[in-house]
C-alpha cells in the first residue's frame, strides 16, 4: 500500500496495525552522531498512549519503543533507524461486532471498497494506534531540531466550544510543565478545569466530541521551506491533515484574516537592538511566502469528534443491506488531549525535513 512514507531528506515510513503484533516506523536521513535519549524518547510515547485518565480510552499500552538499528553506543549512525512498539493489549473480539457492517465516519466502507479486503479490529491500518511510530520519530526529530535551539510545543486551545485564552509561552519547558499539570493538557488551569468536567458529562452520555491544538514552533531560523509547491505551511497542512480525525488546519490568523483588511493585517518590519529583523506583529504566523521569517511559526489543528459512540446507530454492511451497529471496546470520548504530542512531532518531522533541505540553499563562501 503506499502513501506510509513522509518526508524527503528526513524520511520515515511507518508499519503496523491496530490489533497486530506490533507497529513501528524506519527513519532514514537521520544525520549521524546525534545523541539518543531514550528516556526523552519514552516520555514523548507516554504523553500519547492510552489509559492515561478517565477521560481517554482504557485500553492499556505501555508503548515500550526499541531500537533495532542504526543507533550504537547511543549514538545515530547515519544508517536507517528502526524503531519497533510492540501491542500488548489487543481485544480483537471487541470489534467481532462489525466484521461485515461499516461504522459511520469510520474508513470501513473506503477501505474496502479500495483495497476488497480490511482489517476489522480497530481499523487496522486506519487506526489512530499507527501515530504511536509517528511519535516515536518525531521525538528524533525533537532531538535533532533542539541541537539547533528549534522547540515545538502544543497545548489544547479549545474542546467543543471551550476556548482557552491566548497563553504567554516564557519558554518552552514552563509551557510544558503547565499543560501537564492537567489530564486534558491545556496551558490554561481555569479553562482546563471546565474542559475536564464536560469531557467528562460527554462520555457518561457516551457520546464524544472534538476540539483544537494549538502549536508554536520557537527559534525557528529564517529560510525554511522551498518555493511554490514545497511551501513550509503547506507542507505543516499535509503533516497535520495526515493525522487521524483531523478536519481543519489554518496558521497565523487562519480564517479570521479573511475578515481584516490589509492596512490591519500586513506585519510591519522592525530592527531589533540585537541587530536582526523582526515584525510588530505576526499574523503572518511565521510564515511568508511558503518560507519561515524568524517569527514564532503558529498554527491550530481542529479534530472532529471520535467516530465511535456508545449509542446503537442506522448503517448498512457489506452486501448494502440497511443494519444496526452499536458503540463497544474502548474509545476516547475525546481525542485531542493525546493528540498533542501527535501534532508536535509531525510538526518536528516537517521542521527537521526542512531544517536538512536548507543548508543546500547557498554555496558555502
């Protein structure tokens, strides 16, 4: 099947299923020398894996990630880095339900209409369960980018119609630590509160919904991205959209700046007294003509409710006969607090892609 690989110079492509034995992911491209933190590694997987709090699914995965090659004495090589997750928790017989019927807003009917054959445990292939090797690779990417002072951070802005305030990020850590201080992952303590309590309401109706993440990339040099088709926003867009359940992404001021007009919206150029160019304001998102100017590189990724409910719903299977399917196994009544992470590290891969391609841009003097 294609279309499992991303990425040109930083490349990975990723394997597994739901319900098989394992996923996994090979990054090729990965410079050499570069340090593996294998505990940075970890920690990224276990912002993402399940069973973290009562408001995410239960299914229990330690994501324990091992490196099969192309890292020695903690150390890249240069050579493809094979990182393998093994599933542990696999209920099969969760999903025995819906062998022959489609799940509304699920990718049964597309896949199998696609390929004439799907993997019915939890989607297999179209499983959210897959961005655990996107997670994993673009933890590398992290770590490569941070050599560079590049940070990317992401909080959740807003859950049904909870919108959080715009938060100050002082530096990258403090932000972190913020958002992890609560289970849904949003910088803002008070709005996070509210967030929690009707996640919450949402899933004792057994019912889902959606929501936002926020992402800032700081330090991000100037001159990222390539010209016309490769442009930097639309490369971070095919990034996001690739994730599961994501129905919208907009950077800088996104749709509203559509409602502006230019004498507003245009970012006016400043010397700072470090002597570098800076704007007044960054509407641009940090992002002008498909190339990064220096400015914090902001976008939001809006993801649509969890496709799976605890409710009996109209449908058809396979033969196109009119059925019944009701909601089992275990879901997130909300996804968008495990997806931060998913959103910083494609955003990294992107980043570290791009980061690769430029220092080709110029002939060395």
């Amino acid at each position: 099947m294609a279309g499992n690989s991303f990425g040109q110079l930083f490349r990975i492509t990723t394997f597994g299923e739901s319900h098989g034995e394992a996923i996994g992911v090979i990054i090729d491209g990965c410079p050499s020398q570069l340090p593996v933190d294998m505990e940075y590694i970890r920690g990224e997987l276990d912002k993402r894996k399940p069973g973290q709090s009562k408001i995410t699914t239960q299914r229990k995965e330690s994501d324990t990630v091992r490196i099969l090659s192309g890292v020695f004495e903690g150390k890249t090589t240069g050579t493809p880095i094979m990182m393998l997750i093994p599933n542990e928790d696999q209920r099969s017989k969760d999903y025995s339900h819906n062998t022959d019927v489609f799940r509304p807003s699920h990718a049964d009917y597309t896949y199998q209409t696609k390929y004439g054959i799907r993997d019915h445990r939890g989607g297999g292939r179209s499983s959210a369960r897959e961005t655990a090797a996107r997670v994993a690779a673009g933890a590398l990417a992290k770590l490569l980018l941070k050599t560079q002072g590049i940070e990317i951070v992401a909080h959740v802005s807003s859950v049904g119609k909870i919108e959080a305030p715009n938060v100050e990020i002082k530096s990258a850590q403090e932000f972190i630590d913020q958002r992890e201080l609560n289970i849904v992952r949003c910088a803002d303590p008070a709005t996070a509160d509210e967030m929690i309590s009707f996640i919450d309401s949402v899933r004792l109706d057994g019912d889902t919904v959606g929501g936002k993440v926020s992402c800032h990339i700081l330090n991000c040099p100037v001159g990222l991205g390539e010209p016309v088709f490769d442009k930097l926003h639309a490369d971070l867009g095919k990034a996001m959209l690739s994730i599961n359940a994501v129905h919208g992404f907009e950077f800088g001021s996104g749709f509203e700046g559509s409602e502006m007009r230019g004498s507003e919206h245009n970012d006016i150029f400043v010397k700072t007294h470090l002597g570098d160019v800076k704007t007044i304001t960054n509407y641009s998102g940090g992002i002008q003509g498909g190339i990064s100017n220096g400015m914090p590189i902001d976008f939001k990724v809006a993801f649509k409710p969890v496709a799976t409910i605890m409710h009996n719903q109209a449908t058809v299977n396979a033969a196109g006969n009119a059925a019944e399917i009701s909601g089992k196994g275990r879901h997130d009544p909300c996804v968008v607090p495990r997806a931060v992470p998913i959103v910083e590290a494609m955003a990294a891969l992107v980043i570290a892609d791009h980061w690769l391609r430029n220092r080709n841009t110029i002939l060395p003097q």
